[in-house]
C-alpha cells in the first residue's frame, strides 16, 4: 500500500519575514548612500576635466575682444570659429600644420614603437627565467621613479656630442623607453598570458617570435593600449624634452609653437585668438584616439581558453 504526500512543497514565509536573496542579485552589499557617494565623486572629476576643455571650445569662438569682455563660459553674439581656425591654419605659410605633423610624427610613432619595446621588455621578463632577472625589474622601477625633467639635461649634452640635438631623433629616441610601460606589461603578462598556451605552440613548432607574436601580443592587448594611450598624452604634451633640444622652429611640436604664439600676446593681442584656435585643434586627435581605442580596453580576452 502506497502513501501520497500532500505537502504543499512551496515554501511559506511569515509576515514581515525577508524572503532569501538570489545568488545572482548584484544588489547585495550595497548601499544606497555608498552609491550617491561614488556618483557625486564621479560628476566632480568629470567636471574638473571637463570645464577646461569646455572653456577652450568657448574662446576659440571668440575674437580677442570679445573674450575679455565677455563671460569666459559664454558663446559671444559674434561666432569667429571659422575665421579663427582659418587664421591658425594659414598664419606663416600653414606653420601650425608643420608643428601638428611634427606632434603626430613624436607620439604617433614614438608611442607605437615605445609601446612594442615595453611588450617585449615586460614578456621576457615574465616569461623567461634568467639570472639577473629581478634586478633588471628593480632598476625598470627605479626609472619609474625617475622624472623625465631630470634626465633631459644630460640627454641634451649626450645629443650635443653625438651631432643630435636640434633633429627630429632628439625628440623621438628618448621617447621610445617607456619603463612604466614595461612594467605594466611584465604584470599584466603574469597575470594573462598562461605558460600552456605558449607551451602548446611550442609544440605546434612556433618559434618564440613567433609565439610573442601571435599570441603574447594579442594576450596583452588591454595593457598596450593603454601603454599606447599613456605614451601617446605624454609625448603629445611633453613641453621641457622639446623646449631644451630643440632651437630650429620647423621642428618644434605644437606644444613648443602654441607658447611661441603665446609669448607674443603682449604685443600683439591677435595672437589670443591664434592661440585658443591652435589649442582647439591640438586637442582634437588625442580624443579621437581615446574614443577609438577604448574599445579594446576589456579584460578576459583569453578567459576559458585553458582549463
């Protein structure tokens, strides 16, 4: 003889009781005043970077006039945008566009190159066991702590002595070492790229260049980019290392040509209206390359390929 259970299996729960909570809610632990915390802390950094650019967008739409009699935050009733970016691109024979090419040819190809030494740097040093090991990473971290300032005095001389100064390679060699850069990818390479996948090329027959190549690089790629990015914003910016090597203005980086401009408000008040249009447009590629590159900044590339 057989029994059937009549219990009803669905749980009950008393008045005012809290039901469980799901081993899926992302809720838990979180508070809504650590929330308004964090929100308000974002919205003041955002501001803090925001209203400086905000502030360039403004006065480059202004003649000089206007932006001394007006409100600094205000669009003026006369839009000068236009003029003022026609002025920039054609004052001395389109000087600004030979300092812009000379911008993107030190980051853009320093950064790339410095970006592509510091992989390889931070793989090897993750990777490969050999004697001195740790104290070659301790002395990568000592130039991390090394400003770029204290070292661009001695590197004039050096140049001067080797026939370098005043070129282009007096700006673009020294920003091919990256020591953060490299740093940031013998940690990240510890932390991603797995020993068994370069194990397993090994045995498909894949040399080590080949294995850094096509797997380390692709491994790596958060960290590069943002070596690429860090390295990019540095050297684009980067005032002191050009100011001491350089003397011949066709080399000049615009950073070196917007203060040259900048220099000669005093006598001549048209240069104000040069300069806020030169720095509109010196800020232009550096957003386009963040906008373009975040994409790639996403972890886990390779997460499931080793079990």
């Amino acid at each position: 003889m057989t029994t059937t259970d009549t219990t009803d299996p669905t749980p009950t729960f008393s008045v005012g009781a809290q039901a469980p909570r799901s081993a899926h809610d992302r809720s838990a632990g979180r508070r809504s005043g650590t929330r308004i915390l964090v929100t308000a802390i974002l919205v003041v950094v955002a501001v803090y970077f925001l209203v400086p650019v905000y502030w360039v967008v403004v006065a480059a739409t202004k003649t000089t006039q206007d932006l001394f009699a007006t409100n600094g935050f205000v669009f003026s009733g006369n839009f000068a945008l236009w003029h003022n970016l026609a002025e920039v691109l054609n004052f001395q024979d389109g000087i600004f566009l030979r300092w812009f090419l000379n911008s993107v040819l030190y980051a853009g190809v320093g950064a790339l190159l410095a970006t592509y030494f510091a992989a390889a740097g931070g793989y090897a040093l993750s990777k490969y066991a050999f004697r001195g090991r740790g104290f070659v990473f301790g002395l990568i971290l000592g130039g991390v702590l090394v400003p770029g300032t204290a070292t661009a005095l001695p590197l004039f001389l050096l140049f001067s002595e080797l026939g370098l100064a005043n070129t282009y390679w007096a700006v673009l060699l020294p920003s091919l070492v990256s020591p953060f850069g490299l740093f940031l990818c013998r940690i990240y390479a510890d932390a991603t790229v797995d020993t068994a996948l370069l194990e397993a090329a090994r045995l498909d027959g894949a040399g080590e260049l080949r294995i850094f190549h096509t797997v380390g690089l692709r491994v790596m790629t958060p960290a590069l980019v943002t070596v690429f990015l860090f390295q990019l914003v540095g050297i684009w910016n980067n005032y002191f290392l050009p100011l001491v090597m350089l003397s011949d203005e066709r080399l000049y980086p615009i950073t070196l040509g917007l203060n040259s401009w900048r220099s000669q408000t005093d006598r001549l008040p048209e240069f104000y209206e040069l300069t806020t249009g030169g720095v509109l447009l010196s800020i232009i590629p550096l957003a386009i390359a963040m906008i373009v590159l975040q994409r790639f900044w996403r972890g886990g590339l390779t997460e499931g390929s080793v079990k």
